[in-house]
C-alpha cells in the first residue's frame, strides 16, 4: 500500500526565515510526486510535479527537490502570503483500480509572522 | 487555465436526505475524481471515473454512488445522508496519457454539513 507521510505537521516562521518542508514515501513504481497548496475553506491549488530522482523544479520562493524516498519543499525568504497548508502526494502506476489515481499526506501547517 | 467548478460552496442537509453534489471541468479531461477532507484525516477518495459511464471505487466509498453520463460532469450523490458525512468534499480531474503525468486539478471545494 502507498504510503505518504509529511512533517513536520506545522511550521511556524518568520518573514524571511528559510526553512523546509518533508515529504516520506513508500509507493511501488513512482510515477509522480505532486506539490499542492491549499488555502483554508479552498481546494488544493497545483504547484509542482516531479518524476525522477534528482529532478528539482522553482517557483517564485518556493523551490521542489526529489530523491528515491522523499521529497522536500524549501521556502527561501518567506511571505505571509506564503501560509497555508502544503500538501505532497504519489501517483502510482496506471492501470487496473489504481487508475490516475494519488495518495496524500496529511499536509504541513505552515505560518509565516510578518 | 483549467477550471473545475462545484454546485455549491456550502450545503446544508438534514439526516436522511438525498444529497446531489455536481462537479463539472472545461478542460476535456478524461479523469475525474472525489475526495472528502477531514481534519486529521487528510484527502480520501471516495470514487473516481476514467471514462463516461466509468466507475471505481476509492477508499471510503460506503454511503455514495456517482454519476458520470458527460465528459465534463461528474456528480456524487449521498442516498441518505448521515451527520458522518458532514465534511469538506472536493472534486479533480485530470488528463491521461499524451505523456501527461497526471496532475490533478482541484475544484473550490463543497462545506456539506449534515444535521
């Protein structure tokens, strides 16, 4: 069974302060790993897709970095306007029931004090 | 950019009633899905569709049926509601193939409360 599991489960920092957030996988044959943020009361809105081991992908402040048992979301010099609950999930290979479909994480709580 | 849309913002029922919730995308995508959100609990799929008159199961897919009978329309129905369905229900959808690696795209999200 895939497994995803993000910590630390809540962050708070300071304007400007960088830090990281983890995400811990276990899944048979990644297919992707996804970044998503979600503000409260909203649906989660897409910010990154990675493939492979190595592959690192940039968004304004936030940039994505995968190896073969997790992935990290780095925040350098955050805003906040950067607050929200980040969230990661797996895809696992297409076919049968599994179909397209993700396994998520339980999010990381992120705050950032101006 | 894609758009998912949702019925509604905010729904409340009454223990016993038959709830429809609609989803519909304008991107064309041949995958559609739904999830509840629950503090604590995280995102879990409840059903999913791959094609028109597709079906599958999720995790949780005790108390709901869907329906499927257009590309772009996807709806979750609740025959009888329950106060254990009192959550946060989001829909996505997705392409499938072309090289695409499935992202899913996330609708504004349904606050059912059931009473």
């Amino acid at each position: 069974e895939d497994q995803v599991t993000q910590s630390p489960e809540a962050l708070r920092l300071q304007e400007g302060e960088s830090s990281s957030l983890n995400c811990s996988y276990t899944v048979s044959g990644l297919r992707g790993l996804f970044w998503y943020r979600q503000d409260p009361g909203k649906g989660p809105e897409f910010l990154f897709t990675l493939y492979s081991a190595g592959e690192e992908k940039e968004k304004e402040r936030l940039k994505a970095t995968l190896t073969k048992k997790e992935s990290f979301l780095h925040i350098t010099a955050p805003k906040p306007e950067d607050s929200a609950t980040y969230l990661c999930a797996v895809q696992a290979p297409a076919g049968g029931t599994s179909y397209g479909k993700l396994t998520f994480g339980q999010g990381t709580i992120l705050t950032v004090h101006p | 950019d894609v758009k998912v849309t949702q019925s509604s913002r905010y729904l409340v029922k009454r223990t016993g009633e038959k709830v429809f919730l609609e989803c519909v995308q304008d991107m064309d995508h041949e995958n559609m899905f739904w999830y509840r959100q629950d503090p604590g609990l995280g995102l879990r799929l409840i059903y999913f569709s791959y094609d028109v008159k597709m079906k599958e199961k999720g995790d949780i897919p005790e108390g709901y049926s869907v329906s499927r009978e257009k590309k772009e329309r996807f709806s979750l129905i609740l025959e009888s509601a329950s106060t254990n369905q009192t959550s946060m229900y989001l829909c996505a959808s997705s392409l499938v193939g072309r090289g695409s690696y499935n992202e899913q795209f996330f609708g504004p999200g349904t606050r059912l409360t059931v009473l």
